[in-house]
C-alpha cells in the first residue's frame, strides 16, 4: 500500500514512517526541508517537497497514494502569531484535504490534539465532551477538526481523527528541559502537583494511529489515543528523579505569581518579535488537569497501551543520554 505522512520529519510523524515501512508500506514523506530529512530517506522513504500552504505543491506528493496520515502541524512557540499558525493548521488542512479528494485517497488520518477539550475539571473527557480550546494554537486544532469532518460528512472522503495525549520517548525534546532540572536539582514545583497528566509512550500511540488507518470501523470517527491512567505531576516528577537517581525535587512555590509574571514576559516580548522567556501555556503544566477515557479505542478499534510509565521514563532517559542531553 502506498502512504503519505506529513510532518515526517517531527517526533511522531518520523516514528510514524518508520513503523510503516517496517511494515511494507510504500511511504512518501512530504517535507518542506529535505535535509532535514536524510533519516527518512536512509529508511527508505521517497521524500517530496511541498508546503501544506501551497497548494500546488500538494498535487505530486499525493498522486498514487491511498492513504493519508496528515500529522504535520504548527505547534506553539511565543514568537508565532495566530495567523501563522493558522495558515498551516487550518487553511494547510483544508488544501491537503482538497488535493487528497482530487487524487482519489482512499482514506484520511488527521492528527488532532486532546487540547482540544482544554482544562478538564469534570472528568475523564471522551470524545463527545464540548471542545473548549483554551489558546490560540487549540483553537487552531478544533477548526482542522471541523473542516476534516466536514469532508467526511458530504461524502468527499474517508476520515478518520485521532487526539493524542501527551507523547513522550526517545525522539521527543518537549521534556528534556524537565529531565535536565530534576537531575541538576533545580526543578521548583509550581503549585501543588495535584493536577493530572496522561501520557502516552510513542510506540504505544503508533499502534493507535495505525488502528486508526487500518480498521475498518475507525472510519468517520474521531479517538483519544493515550495511555491507561492519569498520572498526578507529583508521580511524573518522582518517577524521573528515580529514574535519573537523583533526590526527588521538594521545593514548591505558588503558581499565581509566576503566571502573572509569564502574561508581562508575552506582552513585552511579542511586539518586539521575541520568543518570552516564559509562557503563560508553560505554567498551565502546573495548573490544568488533562484526564481521558480512551474506551472507545479499546472497545472499537482493539488499542491496547502496552508501556507502563516507568518502563518508558527509563527508555527516554536512556535515549537523552545516548544523544548527549544529559
């Protein structure tokens, strides 16, 4: 089967063909960078140039194929504006979708983020909670949804949507930082560390995403992908420190006053084009709760989470030393 990944060359669309190709799929990667890409190309994946806001660019890289993983995506940085991530994440979604219809795809993955539930104060969220994106980059992530949706429900294309958690493993660099300070002491819990986080390792959310690809009954739906329980921050933390065998961080500060002072670091960075030292969705981390209940991809599509958290703190500590991190 011929396949194309968008945003093969991040943390999950790079796993995400090498699984594939493992498996004897034929896999094309669309990039913007192809020497950004040389790991996709050594594994054997055909590698096209394009940009998801050209739409010209989008008509090579998808003819023959049959099926789309459409994970690329603008994620959040705080010298990026609104509009940029929308011209990706949106306006990038829907000329994909366009170009997939017009070559004939027989079915469309779209990478969407539980983020789009926004802070979960009643839970678990499932897939029919409301949405209640809670910045910029969200809202961006509920209207790719909607318009993905949208093709499916006029009989445009097969569609599938998947929210995953939060995606941690080797590969991934969003929490190095955090690795970095509990092993160098300098970590301060912001808060109580009460909230709840679920994660998902990166193996286990390839499997999902490749249920949802294959799976006759994943189509015209949407599935949280992420692992069994909610962890409070307080496990995430000392789970690491045991793991990196160092002493589990104790010192803890409230969380209010460092909020105020990331919402002044962003309104006198932004204007002049500076990304802040300190984000506001930094400190959320600390402040918001993010619990799911993922029956429906155990009950429909078979999805199983195998790794259980310590064995996939020790496998991403062990890749961070492996690349010099720490």
């Amino acid at each position: 089967m011929r396949v194309l990944v968008t945003g093969g060359t991040g943390f999950a669309g790079s796993h995400l063909c090498k699984r594939l190709i493992d498996n004897g799929y034929q896999v094309r990667a669309l990039v913007r960078d192809p020497h950004r890409a040389d790991l996709l190309a050594q594994w054997g994946a055909e590698l096209v140039c394009g940009d998801l806001r050209n739409p010209e660019s989008l008509k090579r890289a998808l003819k023959g194929e049959e099926v789309v993983y459409h994970v690329a995506a603008v994620f959040r940085r705080g010298d990026l504006s609104p509009k940029e991530m929308w011209a990706t994440n949106v306006t990038g979604t829907k000329n994909i979708l366009e170009a997939a219809e017009k070559a004939g795809v027989r079915r469309f993955v779209h990478c969407s983020t539980v983020g789009v539930h926004g802070e979960i104060t009643r839970g678990p969220a499932n897939e029919e909670s409301p949405y209640r994106p809670g910045d910029a980059y969200q809202k961006s992530k509920v209207e790719g949804e909607r318009i993905a949706f949208s093709y499916m429900e006029r009989g445009r294309l097969p569609i599938v949507v998947f929210r995953p958690g939060g995606i941690y493993g080797p590969g991934d660099l969003r929490f190095l930082k955090l690795f970095k300070a509990i092993k160098k002491g300098r970590f301060v819990m912001l808060g109580s560390g009460r909230v709840l986080y679920q994660l998902i390792y990166i193996s286990d959310l390839i499997d999902g995403i490749l249920l949802c690809g294959t799976k006759d009954q994943a189509l015209g739906k949407v599935f949280i992908l992420t692992g069994e329980e909610p962890i409070t921050l307080n496990h995430f933390v000392e789970v690491i420190a045991k793991t990196l065998g160092v002493s589990i961080p104790r010192l803890r500060i409230p969380v209010a006053p460092v909020y105020g002072t990331s919402l002044l670091c962003e309104l006198l960075c932004r204007p002049l084009g500076v990304d802040p030292p300190l984000h506001r969705r930094r400190i959320d981390f600390f402040r918001k709760s993010r619990w799911f209940d993922i029956s429906r991809a155990k009950r429909e599509l078979g999805f199983r989470p195998k790794t259980d958290l310590t064995t996939g703190i020790e496998c991403t500590a062990a890749w961070y030393r492996e690349q010099g991190y720490l």
